[in-house]
C-alpha cells in the first residue's frame, strides 16, 4: 500500500484475548481520549512526540477528524484500547498506516502505565496484525521503534516479526537514541495472535 486507499476497511472493533477493545478512535470521546494522555504525559511521552504536553480540546478535535477522514479514504487507521465494558477510559491505542511501500502497512502501539505489564500491547500488536495481514493487497506489515525503547522493541520477536535492519532515524523524543528498529511480519509461520500471550 503506497498513498492510496484499500479497497475493504479494517474492523471498526477488535476484541482482544483478555476482555479489552481496540476501538476506532472516533467511537470513543475526546474526554476520555484527553484524560487519559494528560494523566499519563511523562510516560507516554518518553517515546510518543504527539504526548510531549497534555493535549489540548482543540488539538484533539483536530487529529480526531484528520483521523476519520483518513479512515474513511482508506488510508490510515486509529484505535484506542478501551476495557470491553466501557468507552470511557482509554487504556492505550494503535494504530495502521501506510510505510511508503506497496503492500505494506505499518503498525504502532502504546499503553498507558497503569495497564503496563498485563500483555496489552502484545494483544494490540497482534491483533492489529492479523487485521491488516487480511487486508486486500497488503502482503506484509512492520514495526519500527527506537532501539532505546526496550519494552516495545520486545514485541515484535513475540509476534513472528523478524528484524530487517537498524536505520538512524532522526530522534523524536528525548528518550530516543536514534537507531531505528525496522521489524517484518510477512504472513509466514504462525499466525501472531496465537503467539501472544
């Protein structure tokens, strides 16, 4: 998938093994959307550019309706991870979008630190693999995190990703050393949510 729209839309929810929801973003408020990265601003932001301050309403109303207009084109798409019970907190978030390569889509996670150490962002993964894995067109899907981000860079091995390369990157939070870690999942082998734990 280059810069162009897939012909069939991932699902707009996605039930994870364990009781939680990735949820298209704009099923889920602003409210809950804020609080959560505003509590969570000196975790999420270690390694989220987009999580350096507590965001504001405006900001958010913005990148919430980029986010669905992007959706709807097919171009990219935004979750956040709630409980299955519940639209009104946000446990974490994901999300799928194009790499600049035909066929491939790449994929990115994060949890807020009260629900860290539970295997969620694992779950997240690997269900936002499988969902773009069965995409029409998409052959491949990749990971690319810091190599300083060990807790993330921890994921994409569990999940049948391989390791193609480590590529400088220009570091877009403090906390990053500027070596990319570019993973694949190609579909082979196990499928990744079988994997997860």
């Amino acid at each position: 998938m280059t810069e162009g729209s897939l012909s069939r839309l991932p699902r707009e929810n996605i039930e994870l093994p364990g009781g939680a929801v990735l949820r298209r973003r704009s099923t889920v408020s602003d409210d809950a959307f804020i609080d959560a990265v505003a509590a969570d601003v000196g975790h999420l932001g270690e390694w989220l550019r987009w999580a350096q301050h507590p965001p504001t309403r405006e900001e958010t109303e913005g990148f919430r309706a980029e986010q669905d207009a992007d959706w709807d084109a097919g171009r990219s798409f935004v979750y956040v991870l709630t409980p299955a019970d519940r639209f009104d907190k946000v446990l974490g978030g994901g999300a799928m979008f194009p790499n600049g390569e035909d066929g491939v889509l790449e994929i990115g996670y994060w949890v807020c630190s009260p629900a860290t150490g539970r295997g969620l962002a694992t779950r997240a993964a690997a269900a936002l693999t499988e969902e773009g894995l069965g995409l029409p067109g998409i052959k491949a899907m990749e990971i690319h995190c810091d190599q300083a981000n060990v807790r993330s860079a921890g994921i994409p091995p569990r999940l049948g990703y391989r390791l193609l390369r480590i590529e400088p990157d220009e570091p877009q939070t403090a906390a990053e050393a500027g070596q990319s870690m570019v993973w694949r999942h190609d579909g082979a082998g196990p499928r990744p949510l079988l994997q997860a734990p």
